[in-house]
C-alpha cells in the first residue's frame, strides 16, 4: 500500500500553499461541523476488509494455504472434504482480522475522548463550551493548566507576566518545558473581551511542517485609536496542538485546524508493521515449501514420470501441504494479544497504553537503546569516564598512549 502512496503521489501534486489572513471570530453560528476532528484509525469502515485480506494474503504461509484451499476446486486435485482446507485458513484469517479491529477500536475510542474534549471559546455572549472537534480557524480559545492545546494557536495572553510554558514530549520527545510568551499589547488588555473589539488581525507564512520556525504579523486598531498597530510573530509565540499547558492559563488565537496542523502533517500514513518473528516464520515457511515440493518431486521420481505426472506432483503437494503448520500463524497472534495484555496492566510501568498489538514482542530483542544527552536516561548527571583522541586515551585518573597499527 506505501508503494500505491508513493505511485499516487508522483501523478497527484499536491497544490502550494499561499499566505493566509486569519481574523477573529465572535461567534459560534455557522460554523464547519468537526472540522478538528482527529483520527489515528488504520481503516475506515469500507476499507477494512480489502485492507486486512490484501495485508494477511500478503504472507506467504497464508498464500500458501489460499493456493491449496483453491486447488480443491478442480476435481483431478480433489483430497478429502473441502471444508477440511477451508476451514482452518478461515479460522486463521479470522483471528487476525479480530485483532486488527479490536486495535482500530480502541483508536477509534481514544480518538473519540480526544475530540470530545471540551475548551472555552470567546464570543461575542462570553465564554461559550465547545468541544475539541468543533474549533474553527479564528476562534479564541482559552486553555487551562494540564489541558492539551487542541489546536495550533498564537498565544495572546496569559494568566500573568506574558509567559507560560508548554510540555511537547507529545510533539518531539523532548520532556522540558518550552517558553512561550504573548504579545505586549494583548497582554495590557484589561479583559479577554476586548479581543473582539481591537480589530485583530493576522497574516501568516504559507502552510508547512517545520515545528521550529513561524513567522507572521498580527495588526490590530483599538477603539480609542484609529491607528493601527503591527507586532511580528515568531515561534516564542506559537502553541502547536498536541503539546500540553504546563503552567497559568492561556487565551489564544486557532490559526490551523485538523489535518493542517503541524502534529497531523508529521504524521505518515500507517502502514502495516513487521515484526522480525514474522519475517522470520515467512521466511521459515519458504524453506519447508521448498522441502515439501523436493520431496514430492523425489516420490514421483520413485513412481515413475507418465503422461500426467504434473497432476500427480500436485496432488503430492496438496497430500505434503500440512508438513507446514497453519496452527502457527494463529498461536503467535493470540500471544501477542497475550503479551499485549500482561504489558497493559503491569504494575511496574503504571500509566502505560498499549497502541499496537501487532510487533510487542520486538522489545524482547532490544539490545541497544540510543539516546542524547539532554537528560532522557542521564537525569542530568553525567560523569566523565574516557575520551579517545587520536592517538591518546584520557580517563579521569590517567592517561594512556594507544597503539595504533599501520594500515
């Protein structure tokens, strides 16, 4: 499927993006119904049919026994009943296409929470409750401690002293806290209502994916005054959807919406994951296919080749086909619903939440974990032990010459 993405997207171009006028908006009338609305989920409800067969016939143990289910068709292959063939490649199938919709379900209920999240939107009758889904480009939000900004904003005041801080580990992995600062003007304000009589207005950079550039204006024109006042934007004064308030509270601007938004336009189209016990059973099915087939070619031999040697070489095949186990396929993906279970509700690592029950058993074969030094396993403590330079090795207590053989 990645493939047909790739192909679409040489033919489909997808059209530039242009510099956008964003005004405020004061009401919540008529309005894009969800037109912020998120979805994590891998299928839709017409597609996940064709998806889940392309995917598992995709393997070639279960092409395998598709090919011999087949064969019984034709009455020259014919062995035994043919719900004998049938009914264990459905069964098999079966369970797959059962753990794929329970993970897609349970997407589809963390996306459901995510979206029904309610936040404050200002209007023109005060502050007004509308949920996460329902935002629109304009609205002025107001977003308390710990909630998730459900939108990208530009912030425009804050609880106190212009600043506040955001936590992106959501966005970018990174667990300390972001600053970010509001407009001097706005913040003088006496109240969040005169937002909507200051005349603000906003010109911003075209659409793009960068989470570490902004640029813009924001122009507004007071009552009092029939001047109007510019202030440039930059990225201190963003709030990109997806990261969480960490202190005070904030009022800010929606300036992108659902899948234009910097979370969404980093995110790839799921594709299905792999793991190395799969590849390696396919791989491990290969070579008892081959087996299987060399020993039905060494028993024919044995008969003696006639005129319709190649029908009998099948009905071989299809006699040899359970040499490979349609029962392993099915054990290792109840397992992994297993293994996904047990890693839910361990008591040891509390709060976690298993998104995928299709690779858990890759983290049994991590050997290596690579990471920076801005304290995610450091804590912020590091000790100095050696440095290798040239040919000089330097610890803390000494200093040794390394030998260095000729090339």
């Amino acid at each position: 499927l990645h493939f047909f993405y790739r192909l679409r997207g040489l033919f489909i171009k997808p059209k530039p993006s242009l510099p956008r006028t964003i005004t405020v908006s004061d009401s919540i009338g008529k309005r894009p119904v969800k037109n912020n609305r998120i979805s994590n989920q891998k299928y839709s409800i017409i597609s996940f049919l064709p998806k889940v067969l392309f995917q598992q016939f995709k393997v070639f143990l279960n092409l395998y026994f598709l090919v011999i289910a087949c064969s019984q068709v034709v009455p020259q292959l014919k062995i035994g009943y043919w719900y004998t063939y049938w009914a264990p490649l459905m069964f098999v199938v079966s369970v797959t296409m059962c753990r794929e919709l329970y993970d897609d379900v349970k997407r589809y209920f963390r996306d459901k929470v995510i979206n029904g999240q309610k936040y404050s939107v200002l209007t023109s009758d005060g502050f007004t409750v509308v949920t996460s889904e329902n935002l629109s480009v304009g609205d002025i939000v107001l977003v308390h401690k710990d909630q998730r900004i459900p939108a990208d904003m530009i912030l425009l005041r804050t609880s106190a002293n212009n600043k506040g801080f955001i936590k992106t580990d959501q966005l970018d992995g990174e667990t300390d806290w972001k600053l970010r600062t509001s407009l001097p003007l706005l913040q003088e304000l006496q109240s969040d209502e005169e937002l909507l009589t200051c005349g603000i207005k906003l010109n911003i950079e075209p659409l793009q994916k960068d989470l570490y550039s902004f640029s813009g204006r924001l122009s507004m024109t007071p009552r009092e005054s029939d001047t109007g006042i510019e202030e440039p934007l930059s990225l201190v004064n963003t709030l990109w959807a997806n990261t969480v308030l960490a202190t005070g509270s904030i009022v800010g601007l929606v300036i992108y919406v659902g899948k234009e938004t910097r979370s969404v336009l980093h995110t790839s189209t799921p594709r299905a994951k792999t793991g190395l016990v799969d590849r390696e059973i396919n791989n491990l099915t290969k070579v008892l296919f081959l087996s299987m087939m060399i020993l039905a070619v060494i028993i024919l031999s044995l008969k003696g080749f006639s005129s319709y040697w190649f029908v009998y070489l099948l009905r071989y095949v299809i006699l040899f086909s359970y040499i490979i186990p349609i029962s392993l396929r099915v054990n290792l993906d109840m397992g992994k619903l297993v293994y996904s279970w047990i890693i839910q509700r361990d008591s040891n690592i509390a709060g976690n939440l298993v998104r995928n029950s299709t690779i858990p058993e890759e983290l049994g074969r991590i050997e290596y974990l690579l990471s920076d030094k801005t304290g995610t396993l450091t804590k912020n403590e590091m000790v100095f032990k050696k440095i290798h330079l040239g040919s000089i090795s330097y610890t803390s207590e000494s200093s040794d010459e390394v030998s260095l053989s000729p090339v």
